[in-house]
C-alpha cells in the first residue's frame, strides 16, 4: 500500500507539482466559503489593528493562505484556521496563541504585540461580522498585514516549512530520528524519522501501541524513512485524497493504481481518466449517467485499460475526515484486474439491455436499472446494525476478483430480504425483480461453486408462452420444481389482484404463510386458487391452470430443490404476474388495466 501511494507522489511530482506542497485547501474541496481578515497596517513604525474584513475563499489562493491543520487542541501551522464554534475561541486558540508561541521572530513579535493590545477590539468585531454571516457553509480566518495575506511573508513562510518538517520525527514531546540509516522506501541510507504517518495507520502516542512495544524516540526502527521520501509520500497522500477518493454504496475507498509493467504511458492514461472523471462528475453530475450508478463509472472507465495495470481498493472509515487523526482499514481489496472488471460490467449492461422486467421497477426518475447496487441491498444499512458492512464488502470482493461464492448462501440472503418486504407489502415487487437480475449476473460471471448454470431440463415442446419464458430462462430455471412454484406464484398474485379491485382488501395473502413456501403449500392452495377465481367469475387463467397441472405431474412426488428457492421462485412468479409477456387473452388484459 505504502510504496503504491510513493509510486502516485513520483508520478505527481513531475506531473501536478501542487499536490506536492504542505498547505492544505482552506475550502476544503468548497465545505468552507467564508474567510473573516483581521487587517493589519503599519502606522509611524507601528503595526496596527485596522479593520475586520470579509472575502470569499478562493481555492486558487490557497498557496498565499498557507493553511495546515494543526492539534485540534493547539496551533495550526500558520495563523490560518477554521472557526469551529465560536470567533474568540478560534482566535485566542489558532491566531494569537501562534503569534505568541512564535515571537522569537521580529514580525512575529510585532504582530504579536499588536494582537494582544488590540484583543478586546478584534474580538468584538470579529464576533459581530461571523454573526452576519448565513449559510451552513464553513468560515475561516487568517490575517492580512499590508494588503498581504499572512502566508506570503518569508518569516511565516519559514516557521511553516520547519514546523512541517517537524511533524515526521518530533511528537509527544519526543524525537525520533537517526542518522545514516537505511531508509523502508527508496532503501538508501539517509537520516530516517520515526513519525512519518502516511495515513494514521497506528500510532505510538503511547508505550507499547505496536506489537512488541517500543519507546517512542526508538520510533523509526519500526518504520523509517528519509526526508525526501516522507514528501514524496505527502504528495501521493494529497493527490489519493483528493482524486483517488470515491464512495461505493456507502463505503469510502481509495483507488490505487498498481503498474505492473513501469509504463509513463500507462500511468499517465490512469491518470487522465481520473481527471476526465471527476471533472464531468464535477461540472454536471447528469453528464456521468449511464445504465451504470455514479459509483460504478469510474470502475468501468478505468476497465478499458489493459492488464499491465491493475488496482486495490481501500475501503476506510475516516470519522474525523480523511486527513484526519482516525484512519481504519475496513478492507484492503488487491489486485483487481481491468479486464475483470470489463467482465463484470459488460454483463451489467447486457442484463439492463436485455431484461425488460427491469423497466420501471426503480425510482420514477429511471437513473439507472440493474447495478452493483442490488449486492448492498442483501445487506442493507440498518442504523442499529454496524456488522452488515463486512458480509456486503466481502461479497463485494468475491466478485470483483473473481473468487467462488455460494449459491446457497446467496439465495438465502435474498429470500430473507423478501420475505420481510413481503410481510410490510412494500417494494416487495421491485425488490424480488432486482434479486432476480442479480442471480442472473451471479450466473453470467459463472461464480458459484454449489450451483450449474447449464444444468436445467430441456423442453421437449413449446406450447406456451410460459415454455418460451423458460426455454429463455433456463439458467435459472433448472427443474420442473422450480417451473410450478413460479407459475403457482402468478396465478396467486393474479388472485390477489382481482381480490383487491373486487373488495379492497387481499384475504388470500394470509394463505402464503409469510411466503415460506413448500410442496405440500403449492398442492393445498392450488384448488382453492381455482375455486376462488372461479366464484369471482373471472378465471381467465385456464391455460395457466392446465400447465401447472402438467408440471406438477413431471416435478414427481420427490422435489430436490430447498424451500428457499421455492420460495424465491414463487416470489418471482407473483413480481411477473402483470408483464405483458403473459398475457393470455383480451379479457385479461382488461383485467390488467
């Protein structure tokens, strides 16, 4: 992971020489809008407090900001900051307490002095301009002296680059550096420091935090690293965290690349995709709408590429931000393949291409249809439940590098989902439609190791259009067992239907015991399904009616298939009762309407 985030910073230090500075972006990617000025002039020799002033931040100015986030309980490392709470508190913490922890320095000093005569002054105008300020946006402050911002003086510009540096060996009141060592990444030998943290992987903030234990100033035997190394990693860091960061259905990862084969070309194509990325994701989020979610395009983008390139995704939690003093490796995802991933999405869009029963099932906007999104929905996010996380990830990674899976397992998520859909009556249809498509995928990718996708009976004739449906479905749809559930399922739903426009109300929906259906249940309701259509006078289904007679008779008294995928393709049956593909005659299509 490190020496992929150091192979990024070799690349962006010949190529985006901005991501290679220590300043950090005061709008934080546009959070923070508002920046207050304490100005500053000089009068007859002296520095004096002139005025509150207003601007908007200007992420181009960022250089002239000099911003860094410092100890959330001390200075940042330059009198640049963000208001948290309240003006005083921001002002006496970041800004005045930096002029007076640096006074050893001629214009600090004068500031400093200025600072503290003018205190009462700036502060109750500095509380009145934040006052009128609106929005949930961010505000900051910083100080401009002589009609120049604070961090375009060489002083303040010194005292930033030395307490940066700083930061990689002097921690917890301690120092941890040693000289002519052999440095973890380039492996020359140089000055090394021990706190070089890329990312807050672990920490040493006390004795003992790293399996052995260690004392702190012995900090760079656990992991040591040059000066010049620790900026190329900063580099890769920064570039990482601001193109590389992307969201996968709730979860933040990282995008690393990995060349394979030392290639400026193949690199530089990583590279410009991204840019294209985010940049039409940045200007119009409607111009990167495919059949694919926003969350996807960026995966399918990149599989174009050839195999001398692949990728690991490095799913995070970040509570603080990801610049933040918190970074946990949720997964650690390696070696994802282009050309697994132009599998995966070629099969994602053939599925949406050609399975019309995915029309109209999602959100009225019609975004997108079948998407790497229905594999979340087996493990949906519940407030009150954190460990849905990791069987959703790890499928996740069972899919995206091509490792077996199991179609039992599967399948037991799905109809688990269902049946709780089921007994709330909502999206129950969409949600059973969805799962069905991901079946389809799962098979398509040819992923599970407990289940054929070619093992299904032949049709000796085609009768109906219910055998077509089959004989075009016959991945799925492997057994007579599974043929009956499915068109039992129909005719139920076509019942229910009736029911509802006749009284209002579906009595028949407590005969499918929560939808745990068995043989035995299929055989029970089947009759009493006819009877009641038949009272209704409306049984329009006599087709239907004669092929589940016929195919109960070839599914035998013996059936193989579990009750989870009975139930499934029960569930399947009712979801397509209303398709157009089986309708039987002009009067039930008027029932339909």
């Amino acid at each position: 992971m490190i020496q992929k985030i150091y192979s990024i910073g070799k690349y962006v230090e010949k190529n985006y020489p901005q991501y290679c500075e220590a300043y950090q972006d005061l709008s934080a990617g546009g959070k923070y809008k508002h920046l207050l000025t304490i100005n500053l002039k000089e009068k007859k020799g002296e520095i004096v407090f002139e005025k509150i002033d207003y601007e908007e931040i200007d992420p181009e100015k960022n250089q002239r900001y000099l911003y860094k986030t410092g100890s959330p309980n001390g200075t940042d490392f330059s009198p640049c900051c963000k208001i948290t709470k309240s003006f005083d508190g921001s002002y006496a913490l970041k800004i005045a307490s930096y002029f007076r922890k640096n006074s050893e320095v001629k214009l600090v000093k004068r500031i400093s002095d200025c600072l503290e005569k003018s205190n009462d002054d700036i502060i109750r105008e500095g509380q009145s301009s934040l006052a009128k300020l609106s929005g949930k946006e961010g505000k900051a402050l910083t100080i401009i002296f002589k009609d120049k911002y604070i961090g375009e003086y060489e002083e303040i510009k010194s005292i930033f680059s030395n307490s940066t540096n700083k930061e990689y060996f002097e921690k917890y009141n301690t120092e941890s550096r040693a000289a002519d060592k052999q440095c973890c990444i380039c492996k020359q030998s140089h000055e090394v420091f021990g706190f070089v943290n890329t990312y807050n992987f672990y920490t040493v903030n006390e004795d003992g935090m790293v399996s052995g234990g260690f004392k702190k100033e012995l900090a760079w035997k656990n992991y040591p690293v040059c000066s010049e190394c620790s900026h190329v990693l900063d580099a890769g860091r920064n570039y990482a965290n601001e193109q590389l960061s992307f969201n996968f259905y709730g979860y933040s990862y990282l995008l690393i690349p990995n060349v394979v084969i030392t290639d400026e070309n193949t690199s530089g194509k990583f590279f410009s995709i991204i840019e294209h990325y985010n940049k039409i994701l940045g200007l119009n989020e409607e111009t990167a709408k495919t059949v694919l979610s926003k969350e996807e395009l960026i995966l399918d983008l990149l599989s174009d590429n050839k195999n001398t390139i692949n990728y690991s995704m490095l799913f995070y939690d970040a509570p603080k931000g990801i610049n933040g003093a918190v970074f946990n490796i949720i997964l650690y995802l390696d070696d994802v393949f282009p050309s697994r991933l132009r599998k995966i999405f070629d099969v994602i869009k053939r599925i949406n291409k050609t399975r019309k029963y995915l029309h109209n099932i999602y959100s009225d906007k019609g975004d997108y249809l079948f998407n790497f999104g229905v594999v979340r929905e087996l493990h949906p996010y519940e407030s009150k439940n954190q460990q849905n996380m990791k069987p959703f990830l790890t499928l996740a990674e069972k899919i995206l590098k091509d490792n077996k899976i199991s179609y039992a397992k599967i399948l037991t998520d799905m109809v688990f989902q269902i049946r709780k859909y089921f007994k709330q009556k909502y999206d129950f249809r969409s949600k059973t439609l969805k799962f069905y498509a991901l079946i389809e995928f799962l098979f398509e990718l040819d992923i599970f190791y407990d289940h054929s996708k070619n093992n299904g009976e032949a049709m000796k004739e085609i009768n109906t259009q219910y055998d077509k449906y089959f004989v075009e479905n016959t991945s799925y749809f492997d057994s007579y067992e599974k043929k009956v559930s499915f068109l039992m399922g129909m005719l139920s739903q076509r019942l229910l239907n009736i029911q509802y426009l006749d009284k209002k109300s579906t009595p028949f929906y407590n005969k499918l015991k929560g939808l745990n259906i068995t043989r035995e249940l299929l055989i029970s309701i089947f009759p009493q399904v006819i009877n009641k259509l038949t009272e209704y006078g409306k049984n329009y289904y006599k087709k239907l009616e004669a092929v589940i007679s016929d195919f109960f008779i070839m599914s035998g008294s013996e059936w193989m298939n579990t009750e989870k995928e009975i139930s499934f393709a029960f569930a399947l049956g009712m979801s397509l009762a209303k398709s157009d593909y089986f309708i039987e005659d002009e009067t039930e299509e008027k029932e339909k309407e």
